[in-house]
C-alpha cells in the first residue's frame, strides 16, 4: 500500500499567510483550511490544487499566471476544456 508523503516532505511553513488547498487527506495540516473546498487556488505566485484529477486547472491557471487570461482561455478552447 502506497502512502502520501506530502506530509513528510513539503516545508508546510511556505503556506504561512497564503491561501492554498492541497490533497483533502492533507487539509487539517492547513493553517488557513478557507479554501479547502476550491479545485485551484492562486495567492500570489503560489498555485495549488488538490491533486491528479484538477491538473488541467491547475495547467491552466500557471498559463493564465505566466501568459494572461486570454491565452488561458485560447489554449482551453482548443483542449475542448470550456
């Protein structure tokens, strides 16, 4: 059986004073579990997910972070993701 290590190896101080989501078995480490519920969250230069199955939001929010909006949405429309 395979277990999730995020806990053993991500510096969880890095969270301090952002708001963030992470795996749902990984949320009562979260000082700030406000944003638990959201699939992506951007704070800043942080973006997190919630793991494997929101990686096409959270593909799209680091294009939208690095490239802007427009080419976000370009790039979703031609994944037939919206």
């Amino acid at each position: 059986m395979q277990k999730c290590s995020w806990d053993l190896t991500f510096p969880i101080f890095l969270l301090q004073g952002k708001k963030a989501t992470s795996y749902p078995a990984m949320w009562n480490k979260l000082a700030d579990q406000s944003e638990c519920d959201n699939r992506v969250v951007v704070d800043g230069n942080l973006i997190t997910s919630q793991g494997p199955g929101t990686s096409m939001e959270f593909s799209l929010a680091i294009v939208e972070k690095l490239f802007g909006r427009e080419r976000a949405l370009e790039l979703a429309k031609t994944m037939v993701f919206v």
